[in-house]
C-alpha cells in the first residue's frame, strides 16, 4: 500500500473507520486493474482511484501512463455498468483534503441540506469569489463574475459566468464545504439567464468527480467529451498555459520548455461540454 493511499484512508477514517484498500477484482467491469478503494454506507456503494502523480502521469510505467486515454476508458466502463468512480490525484489528498472529503459526503448524503428558497442571491466581489472557489471548489478560482446564495447572512453557494461569443460560459459553481443546497444551481441559472439574457449557456463537467447530473436535470445537451490534461513535476499539477511554445525569446517549442522544467503531462477522465439553448 502506498503513502498516497494511506493519506486517503487517515482522511476518511471518521466516516469510515475500517476502510482499507480494495482486495477483491469486480469481474462485471471487465477491467484489467481493480480499483483502489471500494466506499459503501447505506446501500450506496462509491468506488474511489487515488491516483499518484509520477505513475498516472506520462512517464508512469505503467498502463495508467502509456495510454492517454486510461482515466477516461476507466470512467466510462464503471458508468456503462450502473457504478460510479471518483479518481483523485495525489495533490489533491495533499493540498486539498478537505475539499476531497466533503465531495465524498456529499455523494453519501452527509453534508448539511438548505434550501435554495430560503437563500437570497447577491452579486460577490472577486475578492470573496476567488476566496470561496479556493477553499471550496477542487479546480479552484478563475476570473469571471460570482453570484452567491446567501443564507441568514452566510454565503453558502457560488456561481461564477462570463460571456462567450452571445452566450454565457458557468466558470465555477460550488457549495461551501459540507454543504448541499437543493435547487441551488437552477435558481442561480435562472438568476444569471434573467441578467444576462444570451442565446445559450455552456458549462464544462471534470468526469474524475462529477456526471454532470446537474446540467442534465436542467435540460443542458452533452454535446461532447474532450480529454483534458495538466502538467506535472511529480508533486504538484499545473495548468496546461503554465507551459506553452515561444514562452520566451528563445522560441522553444513546448516540449522543449517542458523538458527544462521537469515536467510531464497528466491527462483526466475528460471534460464534458454542456449546453443550454435559450
């Protein structure tokens, strides 16, 4: 067992404490790896992928780094047959426990429940959208206009948005940590489609953790999946525009940047694009 395993099991160790890793191969995913960790409370059953940097990465040795495509084959054989994975990254447990955590309560029905009727909503400033998506959205913060939802005062949910070509591009939306609100993104959507009144609103889906159930009960279309990646050093993960060609005047293709900085690529299980037509 290794160190990234054990952190997720110290993690969880209060919700569940006899949690070890999985030792048994599910023959109906017809996989050739088994996966990492099997979750279960109250008849509902989470499979969970802690996934090390060096070997996921495309230096790994392993399948997980020669096929680029490994995340995404992995998402979809468990989707096809009635199971769900998350695959989370070893930073991730490192930097971002808590935010990990609270998503595998909330899949569990564990977080605290409010009701998106009984919230107002208000516009945020970019200094309190950039400190909630921090500390409580696992990509983090990106520049774009916030909405929040506000309950007794505090600030429980964000929606953040930013227009694209006519229509509305959802930046980041998220509950505060340990939290759920029902109905929170449909009446932040009608909110933002109220102000903004465009032809259409489009949204990505991160299928390491997330179906997109969100988008499909408020009539979104998948039109596509792409595969995404980051870079890495083997100990943390970077955006993909942290490192590009012609990023000085030395005119060094990216590979050759890449090489400089120690790092690698790392891909996902890909980026569902939804869309909204208005």
């Amino acid at each position: 067992i290794y160190s990234t395993e054990l952190n997720f099991i110290d993690l969880l160790s209060d919700i569940f404490p006899n949690l070890s890793k999985y030792d048994k191969t599910p023959q109906e995913f017809s996989l050739n790896r088994r996966p990492d960790f099997r979750l279960e409370r109250d008849d509902k059953v989470l499979y969970v992928n802690v996934d090390g940097l060096y070997d996921h990465s495309e230096i790994g040795r392993g399948l997980a780094g020669s096929d680029k495509k490994y995340h995404l084959t992995l998402s979809k054989a468990f989707k096809e047959n009635g199971h769900r994975i998350f695959q989370f990254r070893e930073d991730e447990l490192v930097h971002k426990r808590d935010i990990v955590k609270s998503i595998i309560k909330n899949y569990f029905g564990l977080s605290k429940k409010y009701n998106a009727r009984e919230c107002v909503i208000q516009r945020v400033t970019s200094k309190t959208s950039r400190t909630f998506f921090q500390n409580n959205h696992l990509m983090g913060y990106v520049p774009a206009v916030g909405y929040g939802l506000y309950h007794k005062g505090d600030l429980i949910a964000v929606m953040s948005v930013k227009r694209t070509r006519g229509g509305l591009d959802i930046a980041r939306f998220c509950s505060r940590l340990n939290c759920s609100v029902r109905g929170g993104f449909s009446k932040l959507l009608k909110h933002v489609i109220g102000l903004y009144n465009p032809s259409f609103v489009q949204s990505f889906c991160d299928l390491r953790y997330s179906t997109g159930i969100s988008y499909e009960k408020n009539n979104f279309t998948l039109k596509q999946v792409t595969l995404g990646w980051q870079w890495t050093d083997k100990v943390d993960t970077f955006n993909r525009l942290k490192c590009k060609a012609n990023m000085d005047d030395r005119g060094l293709s990216q590979a050759k940047h890449a090489e400089e900085l120690g790092w690698y690529k790392i891909y996902d299980a890909g980026q569902a694009k939804y869309i909204l037509y208005l």
